[in-house]
C-alpha cells in the first residue's frame, strides 16, 4: 500500500492542477473501494455521511472524533487513495484541534477539512448557519498547521459566511484562514456560477466546490469548474443519496411482493459483490497458509 507521506504529496499534487478532480464521498471502506473500483483518484470522507450511515442521524454535529477516526482506520486499510476527511469544527477550540490533527493524521487522513462553524455544526446546505468570529478560526487554522507532522497532510479550511455574511465576507474570512497556513479553502453554498468563478480568481491557494444534489450552489459539469480554476470538486453524497433510493426501492419490493423477482435487476450478483470486497485475494491467502 502507498505510503500517507506519497499519499498526500499526491493529493497536493491533484489540487495544486486546479483541474477540478472529482472526489466522491465515503462513508464506509464499501463505498471507498467501490470508488477506487470506478476509478477515481481521491476519495472524500464525509461527515453526513457518518452521520446517517453509521449513527442513522442528520448531519448536525452528533459525530465525535473517536468515530470519526474509527472511520477514517477503516478505510485507509483497504484503499490506496488519498483520503480528504471531513472534521467539522475540529471538535472545539484550539486545543481541541492539536487532539484532532494527531488522531485524524494517525487514522490515516491525507487532508482534513475544518469550518468556521459555531458547533454543534450544520450542512452548509441546510439553515440557521451561525459562524464563530474570524480570529477564532485564524487559530485553530494555525493550531492546525503548527500540529501536523508532514506538510503533505494538507488544511483545508472551510467557511460557510456566504449564508450568514455574504459572498464578501466569505472571501475576506477565507483569505484570513490562507494567511494562517490553509492549503487550500472552501467556500461552502455559493449561490451562482458568478459567485463561484469570483472564489476561484479571488483566492490565491486551491479552492473546493461542492456539488450538492438539490443544494444551495449551481450544478456545474467537471469541465466548467476546472475553466474556473477549481483544484477539488466534492460529491460528497452522491453515491450515499443512490444507495438510500435503492434500497428504498429493492425494499418495497420485498414487502409488496414476498421476493424480489421484480427488482432482480437492481441488484449486484453475489458474484460481484464478493469481488468488490476482494475475497479472491483472501482466498488465495487462505489457500498458501492452509496447514
């Protein structure tokens, strides 16, 4: 397996292109092999996705770093992509962040994402956002970057202004968080393809745009947001939103008609399922150990 140190020189490497790489959302080790399976080159682990798949929860601030981490230990065993991880609000002040950085960048995290959310936070996509003051995010940025032991394990600070502030609040808070070491900076719910270009040329360091289905912010095409200058794109639900439909839809089916003739067809073979998870790899290790 690649070294984090390779790992995340990669990834710095991915935003740095400002090619909008596309980056799907995980939360479990399934969806992060089948996204390594599709081809992609990076992986995001995202909160609400934990949030509703591992505690059945919405996506306001219930997750704690221990789950979290366990998370993270989880799938960086089994993938071989850099891992972009979802922090929240780093769990609290400065202090609180030193713990994070550690434990997260022991999990195995690549990249970690921090808000300047009040907490317990928020979707950015949902309302009543409330942000702490500038300078209290200054710091935990700068407890952040002071706290890592690799400069390939990169800060991704995050503002959700545009929704409480404004578009130029955002852009000033960002800049602040870039002065106080970020890698890169997120603007979260930009409401119009013209607000998203302005983050891109404003901003001096690579940005990350979320595209949230049924969201806030305009779905751009991969190829628009790279024009615009965009280093990562976050589909940080899709796949989490197809698998809730699916199952909705492979379940009414079993309880309407006592079987699954009819949805046969939405379903994986067994076959597939057991390469997805890589039993022919262990199969083959149970057959060189057998005594």
């Amino acid at each position: 397996m690649a070294s984090e140190v390779t790992k995340g020189a990669r990834l710095r490497g991915l935003l740095e292109a400002r090619r909008a790489v596309l980056a799907p959302g995980a939360a479990n080790a399934l969806t992060a092999r089948l996204i390594a399976d599709a081809g992609f080159e990076t992986v995001y682990v995202t909160g609400a996705g934990i949030a509703n798949t591992r505690l059945g929860l919405p996506d306001i601030g219930l997750v704690t770093l221990s789950e979290l981490a366990d998370t993270v230990t989880t799938i960086a065993e089994i993938c071989d992509l850099p891992l972009v991880v979802d922090a929240d609000t780093g769990f609290g002040n400065p202090l609180n962040m030193v713990r994070t950085v550690r434990t997260l960048e022991r999990a195995g995290a690549n990249a970690i994402q921090v808000e300047d959310q009040v907490f317990p936070k928020r979707c950015g996509h949902f309302s009543g956002q409330e942000v702490i003051p500038t300078g209290e995010m200054v710091a935990k940025v700068k407890a952040a970057v002071d706290t890592r032991t690799s400069r390939d394990f990169l800060i991704i600070a995050r503002t959700d202004a545009r929704s409480v502030q404004g578009l130029a609040a955002a852009l000033d808070r960002a800049g602040a968080y870039i002065e106080a070491g970020a890698d890169a900076t997120f603007v979260e719910a930009p409401e119009s393809r013209d607000e998203l270009a302005q983050i891109a040329r404003t901003l001096s360091v690579p940005q990350l745009a979320n595209m949230v289905f049924g969201g806030r912010t305009p779905a751009l095409s991969q190829a628009e947001l790279a024009g615009l200058g965009f280093g990562l794109v976050l589909y940080a639900n899709a796949a989490l939103q197809a698998a809730v439909k699916a199952m909705q839809e492979v379940l009414s089916a079993l309880k309407a008609d006592g079987g699954l003739d009819r949805v046969g067809d939405r379903l994986a073979s067994f076959a597939e399922r057991q390469r997805v998870v890589n039993k022919p790899a262990w199969d083959a290790l149970e057959k060189r150990y057998r005594t």
